[in-house]
C-alpha cells in the first residue's frame, strides 16, 4: 500500500518536472521537501519560538514535560503562555523581555517570542543567579511583572496561583 503510494507520487513528480520544462530538476527536488512538513514549532539548536508556527498544551507548565529526560522533546529553561485581557483567549506574538530590573529598568537580558499559539519557550541557557524581571509586550501595551523570577516555569504559577499571563 505504501509502496502503490510512493510509486504514485513519483509517477506525479516525474509528469510535472515535465510538463514544467522551465523548472530545474533541483527546484522540483526542494519543493518535494517541504511537502507534508507540518512541524509544530522549532525547538532545534537551541532555539526556541519565533512568532510563527503552532505548539500545544496552551496554559499548562511545559516543564511538565519539556525537562531533562522528560517526554516533551527539548529542555526548556523559560516557558509559558500568552492570554488576552479575558484570560481565556490565547494571544499570538507577544514578545516576552527579562530584565534585571522592574518595569522594564536595568538590562534587557533574554527575549522570547510566542509564537502563533500564544505559546512562548526557550532552551537557551538562562543565569537565573540574578534578579529577572519579566515584561510581556502586545500590540499596544507591555505588562510587568513586579516582583522577580527565580525559575522559567510561568505557567507553574500563572494560572495555578496567580492570574494567567495577558496582554493586549
Ligand atoms: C504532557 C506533556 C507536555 C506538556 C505539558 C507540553 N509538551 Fe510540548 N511536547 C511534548 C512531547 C511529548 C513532544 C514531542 C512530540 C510532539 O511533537 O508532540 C512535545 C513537543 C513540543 C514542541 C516541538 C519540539 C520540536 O522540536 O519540534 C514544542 C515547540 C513544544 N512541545 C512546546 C510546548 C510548550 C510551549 C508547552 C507549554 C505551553 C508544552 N510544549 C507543554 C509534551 C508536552
Ligand atoms: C513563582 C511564581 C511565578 C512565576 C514562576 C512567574 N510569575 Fe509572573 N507573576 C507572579 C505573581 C504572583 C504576579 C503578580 C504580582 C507581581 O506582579 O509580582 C505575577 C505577575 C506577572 C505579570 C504582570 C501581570 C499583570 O497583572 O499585569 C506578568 C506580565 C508576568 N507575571 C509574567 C511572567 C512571565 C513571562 C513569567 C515567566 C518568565 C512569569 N511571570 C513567571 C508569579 C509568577
């Protein structure tokens, strides 16, 4: 059955490298590629969301999982996610600041983007040794957390014992 498949695709490739006589044979390879990819999110080489792309498990603690020899694959170090102002609705591409003073003072350590689900994660390495302030900035405001982190778990808290994460 998966053999009839993969015959058949092949037959489909070979008719439109050609019929399109002005595509190369290495175009039609590289678009091959990317066909069937529906990835998650991007969490190789150490990265971590970019504002495009979907994750799941929107307000759970992702280091639930996503700990060193944990089920989730990667180790995350800061995690979490996004609301708007109702506390229910996700809230895609928020950009998440850490900086070594409240409201936005001192340096601007870490930034993380979330991404299309509102979902924001890194596996960067983080120095939690000094004070992090986290900033989390919408479209049209940016709200501080007024007291500092000592762990990248946002949602070990938000939306357990305090207030979801939001912004607008
Ligand atoms: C109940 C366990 C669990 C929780 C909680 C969890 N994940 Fe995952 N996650 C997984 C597993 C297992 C995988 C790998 C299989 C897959 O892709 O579904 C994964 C994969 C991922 C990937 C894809 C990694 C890659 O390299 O493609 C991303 C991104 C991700 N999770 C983000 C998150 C975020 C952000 C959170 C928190 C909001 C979270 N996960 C919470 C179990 C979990
Ligand atoms: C140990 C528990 C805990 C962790 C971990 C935590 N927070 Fe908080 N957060 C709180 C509490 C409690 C408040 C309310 C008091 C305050 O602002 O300090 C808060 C407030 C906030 C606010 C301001 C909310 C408002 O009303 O405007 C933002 C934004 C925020 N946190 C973002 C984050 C982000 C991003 C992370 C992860 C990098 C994070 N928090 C990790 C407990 C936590």
């Amino acid at each position: 059955m998966k053999m009839k498949l993969l015959t058949a695709l092949l037959a489909i490739f070979t008719l439109v490298i050609i019929s399109l006589q002005s595509c190369t044979k290495q175009s039609a390879a590289s678009e091959s590629n990317s066909v069937g990819g529906s990835e998650i999110g991007e969490n190789e080489s150490g990265g971590g969301s970019s504002g495009n792309g979907i994750s799941h498990n929107m307000g759970l603690n992702c280091m639930n999982c996503h700990y060193s020899g944990g089920p989730g694959e990667g180790v995350f170090t800061v995690a979490g996610t996004v609301y708007d102002t109702s506390k229910a609705v996700t809230f895609p591409g928020a950009t998440i600041n850490l900086y070594t003073g409240p409201g936005g003072t001192g340096t601007l350590k870490y930034t993380l983007k979330a991404d299309g689900s509102g979902n924001f994660h890194t596996t960067q390495s983080i120095d939690f040794t000094t004070a992090l302030y986290p900033a989390v900035q919408g479209k049209t405001s940016t709200h501080y957390m007024s007291t500092s982190i000592s762990m990248g778990q946002c949602n070990g808290c938000h939306g357990i014992t305090t207030n979801r994460i939001f912004t607008q």
